[in-house]
C-alpha cells in the first residue's frame, strides 16, 4: 500500500490529490472506489464528469475570453434538441470559418420561464464582433468577457471558473437523448497539464496541506472515507 500525489493544472487553477494505490502491480494510478448504492455510484460518476468538465473550461478560458447567450426568434425557432443541434453545428461552422484557431464550447438548454431552445456558449480567439454577425437566428442576449475575480464561499477565486462550468455543465436535461455530450466543443481545445503521479512521504490534512507553489494560494481542501485527499490552490489575483 501506497499514498501517492499528482498535479494538476488547468489554466489558473492547480488541483493536488492525494492518494493510496494496492499492492505491487497497481501501479500509479487512481484506485477505483467501492460503493453501497447505485445512488452513490452515480454521484461519484456525476463529480468526477462535472470536475473534468470544469478543468477543460479552465485551461481554455479566461478573462479575454467570452462568455455568450444566443436565443432564435420566431422564425428560426425549433421545438427539439434534434433540430437544435444542427443549428449549433451549423453556427460553430461559421465561426470557425471566419476565426479558424477559435475554441468554442457550446450548451444547449431550455428557458424557465418560456420553456424555448437557447444556446450558451464560450469561446476564445473569436471577436464579439464576429459572434453576432455570425449568429442571425434570433438574439445575442449577452455577450461579454469572463471575469477576472470570481468568488465563492466569501474568497476571491481569481480566474477560477468552476461556478459558471457548473452552471453550463447542469444546463443538461434527459430530453437532449440519453447519451448525448452536455456540450459540443472544437477540437483544438487545450487539455488539462496532469503530472505523472509520484510516492509521497509525507503526511497531509486540511490542517496540514501540500505546501503551496509560488504565485498560488489554498482555496479547498476535502477527504474522503476512502482516503483521498484533494486540494485545491488559485493563482494570486493580481499576481499573474
């Protein structure tokens, strides 16, 4: 049995877990988990989806980037994500073609109050300009740079945007089709920096973490029953 650490890096953010790896042929890599219930598989699937989602949106984006609302008038409405995703498809097209190194993420969803097919989308390496004469389906309802502080539990998180990842990442319903990609990305996003995993020595708790690298800052801490560990550190707003 060892405890072993990896990082990971995603734009602003810096993620360290902590944890115990079996027997001599294990090697180092994340254990899998036993569960009680279906209900708590589930949920570990759904934290592990929603995590990744939000180191993707991290390592993509940020404070030049923007973040976009896009509703279809009457005339271009459509009442099933079928037909709203070719419309997406279709768009993303046309940006592509005018900003050919743009990355995009794009999520479908359903307004509360009138119940019609709207599209929120992040993109980088794109001109507002460009996004709304590329659209033509209705209206840009907002369109604006992600913010340079953003903050949770009464701290400033910097460029950390896990909130508004979240936001997108629940804007999925059953209705988009079982199976279906809670969003519809380009393919030149950058992936996350992951750091081979390496044997750890010492010690670590909330009370007690991995020491800090220069420039960044303890946000988070937790652990789990099954021993892992995982901090999270944000770079210094204002210092780089």
């Amino acid at each position: 049995m060892v405890r072993v650490k990896r990082r990971i890096f995603s734009g602003s953010v810096l993620e360290q877990e902590i944890f115990t790896v079996h027997g001599p042929d294990s090697g180092l890599a994340v254990p899998r988990q036993r569960f009680q219930t279906e209900e708590d598989r589930a949920a570990h699937r759904d934290k592990i989806s929603r995590r990744r989602h939000a180191r993707l949106v991290n390592a993509n984006f940020d404070s030049s980037s923007i973040y976009t609302t896009l509703t279809l008038d009457n005339e271009h409405e459509v009442h099933t994500f079928q037909e709203a995703r070719r419309l997406r498809d279709l768009y993303i097209r046309r940006l592509r073609r005018a900003a050919p190194s743009a990355r995009i993420m794009v999520y479908m969803g359903r307004g509360k109050g009138t119940s019609r097919i709207h599209f929120h989308m992040l993109s980088a390496g794109v001109s507002k300009e460009v996004i709304a004469e590329k659209w033509g389906l209705g209206e840009v309802i907002r369109i604006s740079p992600l913010r340079s502080a953003n903050h949770y539990h009464g701290k400033n998180y910097g460029r950390d945007y896990t909130g508004l990842a979240n936001y997108l990442f629940d804007h999925w319903t059953p209705e988009q089709g079982q199976g279906s990609h809670r969003w519809k990305a380009t393919k030149n996003l950058r992936q996350p920096e992951k750091e081979t995993p390496t044997v750890t020595v010492r010690t670590y708790s909330a009370m007690k973490p991995p020491r800090a690298p220069k420039g960044y800052q303890l946000v988070e801490s937790e652990e789990t029953h099954f021993g892992y560990q995982y901090f999270k550190y944000v770079l210094v707003p204002g210092g780089g």
